[in-house]
DNA sequence: GCACTAAGTGGAGGGACCCTCCGTATAATA
DNA sequence: TATTATACGGAGGGTCCCTCCACTTAGTGC
C-alpha cells in the first residue's frame, strides 16, 4: 500500500525499525492536522511528527500520497468499527452504534473532500478500493441485522450506502441534521410493521 | 456580476475605458490559458493580457474570482448558442446543433472542474444560477423542438440536462466516446415510431 | 488646449508552500 | 567493534498568491 509495506517485502534488508516508528508518527500527525485544520501543509506535518520534512517526503515522496495514505487509514477504521460492532453487540445495536460511526467518519471527511478527489483522479483505484471496502462493511452490519429480523428485509447495505454517503458530503447539512437524519433512517430500517390499510 | 459591473453602476464617474478594456482582456486571457493548460497561474493571466499582476488583482481580487468570472462567462455563450442556433436553424438542426455544442463546452471543463468545485463552495449562488441558465438554454431548444414535433414529447429539457452534464464531467469517458453517446441521445430523442409489438 | 485629480497601472517583494539535495547520523550486520 | 546500507534533517530553489505604493493617465472643468 505504502512505500514501505512494498519495501518491507523486498528481499534486502528488512526495514530499519526508526524508520517503522517514524511512518507511523507521520501517518498519526497527518490525520490529527486534516481533521483540525481540514488542509495542511508538510512541514505541519512533519513538525507535528517531530521530523524534518526529509523524512517525511521519504517515507511519503509526494503530498498526494500522504492524502492517499491518511484515507486509506482512515478506510481501515471504519472497517475495523463495523467488525468490532459484529463481534461484540446485539445485531440491532451493531446497526446503530455502526451508522452513526460511519457518519461521523463521513461527515469529517468533507473539508478533505478537495483533496481526497485529486488522490481520486490520480489513482481511481483508490477510489474502487475504498467503495467497495466501505460497502462490504455497510454489508456485513446490515445483513446481519436482516438475517436476525431486526432490518427490514428489501434494503440492501449498498443503498444505505447510497443514501448516507452523499448526505454527508453535501455541503449543505450541519452536523446535527446529519445526525438526526441518521436517526430517521434508522427508524426506517426497522421491519415494517404488517400494514394496516 | 464583477466586480466593474457593479462600478459602473455606482454613482461617481463611470469606469475609465482603459480599466474596461483591460478587464476584457483578462478575462479572454484567462478563459484562453484555462483552456489550454486546465490550470494556470494568475502572473501567466496577467502576462498573457499584457498587462501587470497589479491590474489583475484590481479586477479580480482573488484567484477564485476569476474562476468565477470566465465560468459565467462561459454560461453566457452557450446560453448566446441556443438562442443563435433557435433563431436561424430549422427546429431539429438546432437541438442537434445545440447538443453537441453543449458537449463541446462541458468536456472542455473537465480539467477546470476542481477550480470550478471551489467557486461553488465559497459562492453556492453560482452553482444555481449557471444550473438554472443552462437548463433554460436546453428547454428553449427542446421544447421548440416537441412543439414542432420532431422531438419526442415524454423527455424534459432538464432531463437531457442532467443526462449530459455528468457524462461530460466524467473522468472515464474520451471525446470521442461522449461525441458517439450524444449521437445515440439523439436518435434517441426523435419520436419514437408507432410501437410495432 | 490645459491643469487638476481620481482612477488605474506595474512590478518588486513578502510569505507560504512543495519538493530536492546532500552532509550527517544511526540501526543492523558480521 | 567496524562496516555499511539505510534513514534523517533542514537549508534552499522554484513557484504561486497576493499586497503595496510610487508612478501614469483618462476624464473633467475652466
């Protein structure tokens, strides 16, 4: 994914450990100053880090990569969440306490949103990557919830997907409409009750 | 619109000619160096128009001023299109006229797009406005077109709008592959013959 | 035509930013 | 411990946005 996991399985030598330490304060500090400050600049970072900016651009030869790597990161929370949830929660609080996980990572996204679209353009793997990750997340938490009759039956994960994705990256809506739109939609992913008309 | 516009309509003395033809000669400046790189610099502008970085930044006091100003201006001509194509065409040479020059105009942006994103987002009004303007551009010759009947009559302007808009604006798609899908959009939008089945 | 003045111009330079380069330091190895 | 490939730091080059202000000029009233 990064330089380094393609290095570290170069046959040569193994990664000196400094340079594991520092990726790994780089990758921290990054995230910390996008969420903050929504944009930041190298020598941020690296200061944040308690680098200088050569080794940032060592361990990330371009700031385009380091957008890439914050999100990649940030991708494997959000899975991590949704499997956390599975694994330790009742499938309807996995529905719920993952939604608005998934909103809150969403809704930080959007003044890195810029940024995030020219890693896009630069690499649509990425992109793909990302998407398809996030769904089967959405996937594994909603599906349960459907095989245990908690979730109604004829939504799948990809469309509420579809549906809170965009709403978080529309500049329009404060994080408290967010908020309780996801609550809505949670009411609605109920099972109906049998119709009555 | 701009900042001269609003000058000029100020009581004091009426804007000096020479601050006019200046502002001309940035803007076709600007739109020109858009064009050709997708991305440029304000002292290129400036040079390109013959003039220094300090008159630029009289005219536009900010970058994204500009940006702003050569896409209005952009909507204007395709808007000017319509109406030429509507005025001298018979009804069906104006929408195919008219559809491929809407094409031509919105591929042309593609590079412009991340520009154009941050226009939007410090002045959401743009955004509407231009959607607006160009919708009303693609009615007018729609709906001549239905009212002649050589257009079918179940398809809206802003339906064939928002068929082509995204298209354009997708990063995956070549020139020539959007020239052959408007040539398919518009076989497609002839009325359909009596249904045979 | 001429002098006056508000409007307009030009471009050096400040400050921020991305990125490169290379002398120095250090972790791993033998 | 000596060796060496690896990694580090940060000065500085180049670019860009924007400001500032001394200078120029178009329009106005006489």
């Amino acid at each position: 994914m990064t330089i380094q996991d393609e290095r570290a399985e170069s046959p040569g030598r193994p990664q000196r450990a400094d340079a594991r330490r520092n990726h790994d304060l780089l990758l921290r500090a990054a995230r910390e100053l996008f969420d903050e400050e929504g944009d930041t600049s190298m020598e941020a970072i690296a200061k944040r880090a308690g680098v200088g900016v050569g080794t940032l651009y060592r361990h990330f030869p371009r700031r385009i990569d380091v957008v890439e790597a914050v999100y990649r990161d940030d991708v494997d929370q959000v899975v991590a969440v949704a499997e956390r949830d599975v694994a330790t929660m009742t499938p309807w609080e996995a529905v719920d306490s993952f939604l608005h996980a998934f909103v809150t990572y969403a809704f930080g996204k959007r003044r890195f949103l810029t940024e995030l679209r020219e890693a896009f353009e630069k690499n649509p793997e990425l992109r793909c990557d990302a998407r398809e990750r996030l769904e089967a997340a959405i996937r594994l938490v909603v599906e349960r919830g459907q095989g245990a009759g908690v979730v109604r039956a004829d939504v799948t994960g990809d469309e509420v997907f579809g549906l809170l994705g965009p709403m978080c990256t529309s500049a329009s809506l404060t994080r408290e409409q967010c908020d309780r739109l996801v609550g809505m939609v949670l009411d609605g992913l109920r099972p109906p009750v049998a119709a009555t008309r």
